[in-house]
C-alpha cells in the first residue's frame, strides 16, 4: 500500500479543501496498518502527486522547462533531510511559478495546473496515466463564465451545445491522458441519449473505447438526486461493450454487444442488449417507418425563468386584477395521465417579447416587483427578452393550436409506464415538465400517433432503448411511426377517441378491451412475430 501510495496515485482537484481531506485520508490509510505505533515509518511526501488545480485547462504544449523541473522533483521525492527537501521544494515551486507565470502572456490566460507540469514523472515514463477515474462536477456549461465557455468550445472538439462540463473530462482522460490503460467516470445518465453528448458518444464509438455502461439510477448520492450511470472506456481498443443494468442492484441484468451495436440507434446508447429482441428493434427502426418529426413539430413546454412571477395563484390574480387577456390555462406534467388531463384550473401571465406591457397596467404592476430577478436572466443579459418576457415563451401560435398531443417529459425510470400522452382539445399551455406535438399540417393523423404513443410496444421502446428520467423532445423526434392504410387508420384513430372520450367522463373509466385492440393492430403494424410480443407483454408486467 505505501509503495502504491507513494508511487502509483496521483490527483487533482479544483477545491484545496478536498486536495487536504485526500492527503490526510491516504496517510491515515498507512497509520492503520502499523502495529508499532513507536516504530512508525515516515508518512511519504504527497506533495506534487495530490494538488489542487482546475483540470481542464492546461497546455497546449508540453514546456521546454519540464525536463528539469522533473529531475529536481526525482530529487525532492527521494531526499530525507528535512532542510535539503525544502530546498529542493523552493526550486520546484519557482520553476512551477515561471511556466504559471508565462502562461498568461503567451496564451491570453493563467494556467494553474497542468498534468504534464506536475505530473511530469508520469508521462516521460509512460507517455500517460495506465487509469483515470472519478466523479466529475455535473455542472452545464451556461453556469460557466463567457470566458471558460469560449476556452473550452476552441480547446475540446466534443464541444457541443449545451454540453455539461462533465463530459469535457472524458475527452481530456482519452486524448490526454491515456495512451494504452482505462478511463472511468461517474456522471448523470444522459450522457447516453442526450443530443448534446453526440460528438462524444461518436467519439467513444468510432474509436471502440467504450468498454461497459452499468447504469445505477437515481438516488446514488445525498447531495444530488441525478440518474446517474458509470461509463468504463479501455484504450487501444475493445472487442465488446458490456451492459450492465444495475436499477435492482442485487438483481443485474448483464449483456454485451457488438462495438458497431449503437450504430442502428444513432449511437443513442441504451443499457441492455436484449439479444432476444434483435429482430424486434430491426422491425421499429426499419427505414420505410416515418418519424414523429416528418409529420409533427416536437417541442418542451415553456420555461418561464421565474414561477412566482408568471404562475400566479388565484387570488394573486385576483387581487391584482391581472388581464385576463394574457392568462391561459397550463399544465404541468403531473396535471395529467395517460389519456385524461386532471387539472385545468392553474394559470400562466403569458408575456413574450411581443406583448405591449404598457397596455396591460394591472400584468406590469404585478410583474414590476419581480424586474430586478428577471434582469438576471440569461437571456435578458444578452438583450434576447425584454426584462418582462417569459424566459422560454416558445411558439405561441403552435401552443393554441388544437388539437395536440402532450408528453410527460419525466418519468421516475422504475415506473413501468414510460409514456405518458393524451390529447388536448381545449387549448391548454404547459411548462419545460411536459412536450407537445403539433401537426404540420392538417392531415398528419394525431389521433393514430396518440394510440401509437401510447402503445404497449412504443413503451417497450422507451424501456430499453430510452430508458431515462426525462422523456426529450429528441426521442419523441425519432420514434419510428408506420405508415398504415386508411381502414387502419381510421381504426387506430376511433380508438383512440373512444378512450379520450370514456376518460373525459370519468377519469376511472374501465377502458383496457380498447388499449389491448390498440396493442394489437400496432403489434401487426410493425410485423411482430408472437414470440416479439410475448416478449414486449412480459416486459411490460414487470
């Protein structure tokens, strides 16, 4: 252990409060172990290898001064004489300082930390670290400064959108720090599906580095309720990824699958093979299906930037005599089930950039109060809203068509319903917890994509393959629609009537003899064999 200890671990973090427990845990480690407390072995020198730092900014270069500064550190980590090592300490945090120092000017800001500055020993030994675990920050890139944003889209090319910080660390540990060894994060799940990992996931892909994907859930840590999975990546190359999906831990269903498997999904990656539905997959992606995209628009509901402003209570409204001419009523996603809407009574102040407040003196009163909050919002601060906008107001034109299908857009991944969708035929909004689809154009057939939705088999996928938290536009984009003819159509369509109409009067209406015909004339739309759709039925039960 002390050899390892002092020969084999580095690290780095960027709070020196978590760089000091480190150190101390490690040397407590030792302390443990020794039977004479009298005869205790000195604690080795940490310094160098444990230190504080900000891992994503570094070089781009590997310094000319590093050779030397790497034969003094030889020096210092070898030397016992107290008053030599703090010589010898002295010289290496002053060459440390110069190529710190001279950063600032030949690269336009300061580098702090750099694994090849400090870490030197590592890379002229082995060009590289042989396994760099960890638990990256879950931070999105809009929390960052301008600076680090503009730092990091010019230094990481799996850059993407809005890309979470997190993934920059696994592009930094397969291009930078190992060569030949492993590379290990924890990070939240959507990573997997999400469009804005898509260069990295291609990334992993392309170059056979993924290695095993066990998702573990929500509920991982106290301090963050994130659906969380673990990616293991293996450089040179792998020859199978393996799947572990760890919900149920003490019950994990493992599988493994081709490095080229994700290929046919887009390299969405999902966390369970299941071999035995091949066929089943082949026959939903198949490219004679069109996507819910070809006939819908897919959106988030609205982001309002600040509730309390634009989701007044009734008596808030009341009192305030708020216009009735800017309030619509929202939904939430927990505001309805499938085939049903429970809730209609909540309220939304719909402003957008378009609204003339001055014309509306009771909406300004209400919202004045609330300005200095609002100023701070994003996308004021770029001048893309004016102070009393909602942050995301989105389309309104699309938000009053009628009718339109609504999406739950999170769903606990233990639940076994995954899709949750009705229709709306009163002319509702909804806020960033739901979706909507709105037809193109008069004849795309909403009603035959809400019984498609909300089909056995449509929740089978979203189990396996889109198993998340939140169910995204994205995913709703790309679920694959058959093309039918008119008679079943027309089919689907009145089924689907049938329900939202039993619902609308009672809400506990019996209606399974008509969400089974659904089951089964989708089941033949796709081409299922009856092995296929025991194998949906079985999965669905459980």
């Amino acid at each position: 252990k002390r050899h390892a200890i002092q020969n084999c671990l580095y690290g780095v973090d960027i709070d020196a409060g978590a760089v000091e427990i480190a150190k101390l845990r490690l040397w407590l480690s030792l302390v443990v172990d020794e039977e004479d407390v009298q005869q205790i072995k000195p604690l080795p020198n940490l310094d160098y290898k444990i230190v504080s730092g900000n891992s994503l900014y570094g070089f781009p270069f590997k310094s000319e001064g590093l050779v030397a500064l790497e034969e003094i550190k030889k020096k210092f980590f070898d030397e016992t004489d107290h008053d030599r090592k703090a010589i010898l300490k002295a010289q290496i945090d002053e060459q440390i300082q110069g190529l710190v120092d001279a950063s600032e000017k030949s690269l336009g800001h300061r580098v702090e930390f750099d694994f090849q500055l400090y870490f030197s020993e590592v890379f002229h030994q082995k060009n590289g670290f042989d396994i760099v675990i960890g638990n990256p920050p879950y931070l999105n890139v809009e929390l960052v400064s301008r600076a680090d944003k503009e730092y990091f889209a010019q230094t990481y090319r799996t850059f993407y959108k809005r890309f979470d910080v997190f993934g920059l660390f696994f592009e930094l540990g397969l291009t930078h720090l190992v060569q030949t060894g492993s590379v290990a994060f924890i990070v939240p799940q959507q990573i997997v599906n999400n469009l804005p990992y898509k260069k990295l996931r291609h990334m992993m892909l392309s170059n056979r580095w993924l290695h095993e994907v066990l998702y573990l859930g929500d509920k991982i840590f106290e301090a963050a309720n994130n659906d969380v999975c673990v990616l293991f990546l293996r450089k040179p190359e792998v020859e199978q990824i393996r799947l572990v999906n760890a919900l149920d831990f003490n019950n994990r269903v493992v599988s493994e699958v081709p490095t080229d498997y994700f290929e046919k999904f887009n390299e969405v990656i999902s966390f369970s093979d299941d071999s035995s539905a091949h066929g089943l997959f082949d026959k939903l992606f198949d490219s004679k299906h069109e996507r819910i995209k070809d006939r819908f628009n897919v959106f988030q509901g609205i982001v309002t930037g600040n509730n309390a402003a634009f989701l007044p209570e009734t008596e808030q409204i009341k009192a305030g005599k708020i216009e009735k001419e800017l309030l619509y009523p929202v939904l939430m996603g927990r505001d309805f089930k499938k085939w049903f809407i429970r809730n209609t009574e909540r309220l939304i102040l719909y402003v957008n950039g378009d609204t003339d407040l001055k014309a509306f003196p009771n909406a300004e009163k209400w919202l004045l109060p609330f300005r200095d909050e609002l100023k701070k919002r994003r996308e004021c601060q770029r001048g893309v809203i004016p102070w009393h906008s909602l942050q995301w107001p989105r389309d309104k034109a699309q938000l009053d068509h009628i009718p339109k299908i609504l999406v739950q857009g999170t769903r606990n991944p233990r639940l076994k319903t995954r899709i949750v969708a009705t229709m709306d035929e009163l002319g509702v909004y909804g806020t960033q917890g739901l979706n909507f689809l709105v037809p193109k154009q008069k004849s795309a057939p909403i009603y035959y994509a809400l019984a498609i939705l909300n089909s056995a088999l449509v929740n089978y996928l979203y189990a396996k393959k889109f198993l998340n938290v939140a169910i995204k536009a994205e995913y709703l984009k790309d679920t694959p629609i058959p093309k039918a003819s008119v008679a079943e159509e027309k089919e689907l369509t009145d089924l689907a009537k049938q329900i939202l109409a039993a619902k609308k009067r009672d809400s506990d209406a019996d209606t399974t003899a008509w969400e089974r015909e659904i089951d089964r004339l989708v089941y033949d739309l796709y081409g299922l064999t009856p092995a296929e759709i025991k194998l949906v039925e079985e999965s669905n039960q459980r």
